[in-house]
C-alpha cells in the first residue's frame, strides 16, 4: 500500500517542478540591480589627493569656492549621477558626472560671488532623476 502513495506523491511532486515557471526558480536573476551605492556625501571647502577637506555646514563667502564631494560603492557599470545646485529653492546648476566600476568618487564645485549668500542645497540624483541624497549648507560673511 506504501508503494501507490509514494508513487503518486512523487508524480505530483514531479508535475510541480515541471509546471513551476523558470522565473520563479530563478528570482535573484529577474530582479533588477541596485545600482550604485552612496557611501558619502559632504560639502567642503576644497579637495586634496581625491578627499574632501574642511568639511562643514556653514561657509564663508570669502572662500570664493564650495565643493560636494560624493562617493560611491557597488558601481557595476559607467553610470552617471547628477549634483543639483539649488540657491534659496531656485535650480543654480546640474553637473553631470560620470561613475566608472568598481567605485568612484566625484566632485562638483561653485563659484561664490556676493550674491550667494544664504541657505544652499545640493540635491545628488541619478540618472533618471532619483533623488540619492540632499546636502544642506549656508554661505555667510
């Protein structure tokens, strides 16, 4: 009686494997890529040898210049990002930026005059306008 039993339930569990679809066996595979990973993100007064130096949340207008420094891991293929400067709410600027595998830092800088002070933002994108990050920042006397 055992042999009927083990026979049919083997003919289901055969049946199951044969009609199960490949997508559901294969799931890591039909599953979209991360993308790049943002592992830091800082504004600072300038770069030396490839990292960000003086970082800070307030700045001197007498700086004459301000950086966004972003780094990033897990970059499987050339991609590319954006930093978005926003002056008071209003776009300034998007610099496009290149991402090369495995991992990649990028910089993007601004020109202070006068007429900058006040609250900034950098808003870090990819490239189909996904917001990553946001740094916020001031320029003062």
């Amino acid at each position: 009686m055992k042999t009927p039993i083990r026979k049919l339930c083997l003919i289901v569990a055969l049946a199951l494997v044969l009609t199960t679809p490949d997508a559901a066996w294969n799931q890591e595979a039909s599953a979209p890529s991360a993308g790049p990973v943002l592992i830091k993100a800082v504004m600072c007064e300038s770069i030396q040898k490839l990292e960000p130096v003086n970082q800070a949340v307030v700045f001197s207008i007498d700086l004459g210049r301000v950086s966004c420094f972003t780094e990033f891991d897990q970059v499987v293929t050339q991609t590319v990002i954006y930093h978005k400067w926003y002056h008071k709410g209003n776009l300034i600027s998007a610099k496009q930026l290149s991402l090369n595998p495995p991992r990649w830092s990028s910089v993007s800088s601004m020109q202070l005059r006068d007429a900058d002070k006040g609250p900034w933002q950098v808003a870090v994108t990819d490239e189909n306008d996904n917001l990553l990050y946001t740094l916020r920042f001031s320029i003062t006397d």
